[in-house]
C-alpha cells in the first residue's frame, strides 16, 4: 500500500508531463462555458488545430488531450496549442484580442462628405482584411515574433 507522501509524488509527476500541459492549454484557449458545451469545444479546437499541424488530426485526437488520456504530444501540436492559447486565452503579450482602435487622417481634403465616406469605405476594408489574414493564420504580432524566432 502506498503511503501519503508517494501519492503526492506520484501526482506531482503528473503535473509535469507534456500531455497534462497541453490539456491545460487546450482547456484555457477552448473553454467549454465559451462554446456552450465540451463537444462544441473539441471541435472549435480542432478547427483552429488542424491547418497548422502537418499530419492528419481527428477530433477524437483533440479529446484525448482535452481529456489528458493523449499519451504523447507532438511538438507542431504542442505549439498550435501554445499559439491557440495566446490568441484565445489569457496571453499577456497578446494584442490581437484586445479590442483595436482605428484612426484616419485625410490631409488635403476638404472635410466633404464624400472624402468622409472614401475614408470610412476605406478603413472598412482594411478592418475586413485584417480580419481575413487573422483567420487564415496570420497572427499579426504573435505570427511575426514566431516568424522571427524560427528563422
């Protein structure tokens, strides 16, 4: 029978593994109150996982680590994951969940209507493409500081 103190070491060992990491990764980027359900956030997490993991991934996979029953973590899957975390979680350094501030300065211009809506239209698009590259993986700051870092 094991004593009290082998328990503790035995759990304290737990908390250390690359699964248990992920799983809370997984849990603070996809929580099940934001998705109104565990299944809904299995299946945000693998929307947002697998473009950026080079081999085939299932919703079964993301559950398993979800679960902490994943044996092992691979290391593109453990950086989605990180990089899930930044972009949906509670990251320090992560700019693009704060809401974003947009101001133009038209020089030149009269101050008509006209330029005023040109400007507006304008920002529009620029807002929507943002928008569009942050879907698609181009995470704006976080991408770069990755980018610069890998090479």
């Amino acid at each position: 029978m094991l004593s009290n103190k082998d328990k503790e070491l035995a759990n304290r060992a737990k908390v250390m593994t690359d699964a248990f990491y992920a799983q809370n990764l997984l849990r603070e980027a996809f929580p099940e109150s934001r998705y109104g359900s565990v299944k809904g956030a299995i299946f945000a997490a693998y929307r947002f996982v697998r473009p950026k993991v080079s081999k085939e991934l299932t919703p079964r996979r993301i559950r398993s680590i979800r679960e902490g029953t994943a044996r092992r973590i691979d290391a593109e899957e453990m950086e989605a994951l990180n990089r899930s975390a930044q972009m949906m979680g509670g990251s320090n350094d992560n700019t693009s969940a704060a809401p974003r501030k947009l101001e133009v300065h038209v020089h030149g211009g009269s101050g008509d209507e006209h330029v005023r809506e040109l400007a507006r239209q304008g920002a529009q698009e620029a807002l929507y493409q943002d928008k569009i590259d942050q879907t698609r993986g181009g995470f704006g700051n976080t991408q770069k500081k990755f980018n610069s870092r890998v090479g």
